[in-house]
DNA sequence: CGGAAACTTGAAGTTTGGTGGAGGTTTCCC
DNA sequence: GGGAAACCTCCACCAAACTTCAAGTTTCCG
C-alpha cells in the first residue's frame, strides 16, 4: 500500500472524509490523484491531519494551524527536524494554552474563587489600576506576571 | 459601587456586552435590573465570566460550561467552596485537555514525527489493529494509555 | 434641566468549521 | 466484465458563538 484513499485516511485519522476535503480547499493538507482523479494520500499527510486535529481540539483556529504548517518544507516530505522546528515555534503559544488551563484547574478555587478579580488584595492579581494598562480580562490567569 | 453596568463588566472582563447578552440569554450568567430596565451585575458574576471565557478559549462548548455553572447555588453567592467542587468536578476534563497540550508540545517530534502514526513500531502507539477497537485518531496523545 | 453617552430589545448578519445530497465516475472484487 | 462500494464536484445547509443595526430609553454630568 503506498498511498491511501480518502476513507482510508479518514479511517485512520479519525477525521471525517468531508472534513478531508475541506481542509484541502484551505490548503492545510494536499493530495495527489489517481488516473481516475480520485485523491492518493502519502503517508506523511496522516502527521499533518494529527497535528491539525489535536492543535484544532484545543482552539486554535485552522487559519492560524495552517500558517504554521506552512512552514514545513514543500517539495520533499517532512523530516523529524522539520516537525521538530514546527514544535519549536509553537511553544510558546502551546505553553501559554497549558498555563492557562492549569490556572483553570489550580487557582480555581484560589484566585478566581478568592474573588481577586474584583479585589484588590489578591497577591497572584495586579493592582486593578496597574492590570488596566494591559487591557482587560483576567490578567493574571491570561499570560500577565 | 455596589453593582456593575453592563459597559462596566464588559471593561472588566474583557468581554464584549453583546456577547454579555448573548451568555445571559443562553443561562450562563445573571443580571439585576436597574429601575429603568438596565442590567446590574452583582461582582459575583465577574468571576463566572472569568470562568466561562477561559473555559470557552480552550475550546469547551458554551452549553457545557453551563451545565458546569448550574453546579453552582442558586440562591446564594457562591463561596469558594462552591468553586471548588466545581473544579473537582472538571478536573478529569481539564487534566486530559493538558495532557492533550502536552503531548502536541513534547511529542511533536517524538510520537508524530517518528511516523508512529502510520508504523507500528512506536512504543507509545497502540499496534494500529488494537487501537482500532478503541475508535480512530491519534489514540496515544487523546488519552488511551 | 439639557444633552451626550450608555443602555434597551429584536432581528438579521457574520465567521468558523464543517455536513449532506444530487448527479455522475472510478475502483475493486468475484 | 458486471455491479456494489467508494469516490468525484458543486452547492446548499447547519450549528456555535457572536456582532451589528435600528429605533427607542435611561443615566449621568455640567
């Protein structure tokens, strides 16, 4: 088996077949064709729909997941390497994502349910008045130290 | 300031007042009225749109996030042990959405790129034939062990 | 007390991430 | 080589999560 067809990958992946072809038109995986133009998938595509699914279950949106897999290599087939400078760039943002739910999970009950949010006398929150420059939303639960 | 107007909770947490509305339509938050019909926000609810925001940002559907906060009391401002049970209530989901995190972080490289995916040599997949009974998708990182 | 800024409702529109069906073609197995 | 299963395109539709608009009301500051 050298390729695979669109339910094979959708099998594989778990990712419906329609789903397949809509991100193709969006340009975040690509397909060969058989003679009869149906779509040959590599082997290599089956990493692409993995990281698209996992980073997608997470939020973030498909525009922004194709952007960074637009910086795998083009002609030839991704290495390791390749994958690992993807993985590289994404730290941050995937960190950030962690950081953030562990604040859900872990500071729950500490700092949201100390009502820091509204007081000011939480040591994990800013001062209103100094968080305010930075925007709004729960500053310290978002990314701020 | 005993309440918060609408414009002021918004400021406050980082959410627009429409989709303020939007969330007291669909029975995630409560307002007050004012005599003339505006809304009045008790602070307490600054932390239930704290809570809904990060929930919702790492992708957990808005009406889930209800069935979580109708966990809360009803009648009374929620204490902090409220929000903790709460927490415990969600810390399964929420561990496995950081597991998930992780895995797109460390494994990138390690799991999708060494093609584990496609072979069935990898020790951290199922051998494809077993891990199909468990469904599809890229079984390892969603949470099977 | 006048007027601007902020609020009200309801309905319609937008974006994202897909699904479903019609009408036709290809592939594969016996 | 015949027929079922899987594939093709195009287009319409869906749900979630909001935003925008219109027309009117309230609040607050000077």
């Amino acid at each position: 088996m050298e390729s695979l067809t669109i339910g094979e990958l959708a099998a594989r992946s778990g990712v419906a077949p329609s789903a397949l072809r809509y991100y193709e038109r969006l340009g975040l995986i690509r397909a060969g064709r058989s003679g009869g133009n149906q779509r040959r998938y590599e082997r290599a595509e089956l990493r692409r729909v993995a990281f698209i699914r996992i980073a997608a279950q997470v939020g973030i949106p498909l525009e922004e997941i194709k952007s960074a897999l637009d910086g795998l290599p083009d002609a030839r087939t991704p290495t390791r390497a390749d994958w690992a400078r993807l993985s590289a760039t994404w730290r941050r943002r995937v960190d950030e994502r962690i950081r953030l739910l562990e604040g859900l999970r872990d500071n729950l009950t500490g700092c949201i349910g100390c009502g820091c949010l509204s007081l000011r006398t939480c040591a994990l929150a800013n001062p209103k008045d100094i968080a305010a420059q930075n925007g709004s939303g729960p500053r310290w639960l978002l990314g701020d130290e």
